[in-house]
C-alpha cells in the first residue's frame, strides 16, 4: 500500500522507481513516499508530476516523519 524511497539510489533514482511502479497495474495506486537529501523547490514539482504522494527532505525529524506518513496513509483510506 506504501512505498517510502530514496531520491538518489545506486544504478539508477527514486523517480526512476516510481516511474515503473505506476507502468505496474497491481502498484499503479500504491502510494509513494520519497526521501530526498535535496532541497525542497524546482524539483519538487517533479516529483509530484511523476505521482509521489509526498516529500520528506533529509535530515529526517521523526514527527514530521510520522506526520507524513500518517497523512498519506489517510489519503489511502479515502481512495
């Protein structure tokens, strides 16, 4: 129901990912979360675009963490 991953990975990125969850029928309404050491701003327009259900940058803080999580988790309910 939930994917949380990286922007940046080895072999390839996050976006790279999720790109390939939403081609998978099964995945395609699995929600995405995606961690980033990059800075909130002109790429996060891109990553909403590609169907990331949010963003948590780096440093992660626990209760913004939570917060997010919960509220994507919610979202999914309302599906």
């Amino acid at each position: 129901d939930l994917i949380i991953t990286d922007w940046s990975m080895p072999g390839g990125s996050g976006l790279d990912l999720i790109s390939e969850i939403h081609l998978e029928k099964a995945l395609a309404k699995t929600a995405v979360v995606l961690v980033t050491s990059v800075p909130a701003g002109a790429k996060e327009g891109v990553a909403f675009k590609i169907g990331v259900d949010d963003l948590i940058v780096k440093p992660i803080q626990i209760s913004q963490f939570v917060e997010k999580i919960e509220k994507v988790l919610q979202k999914l309910l309302s599906r």
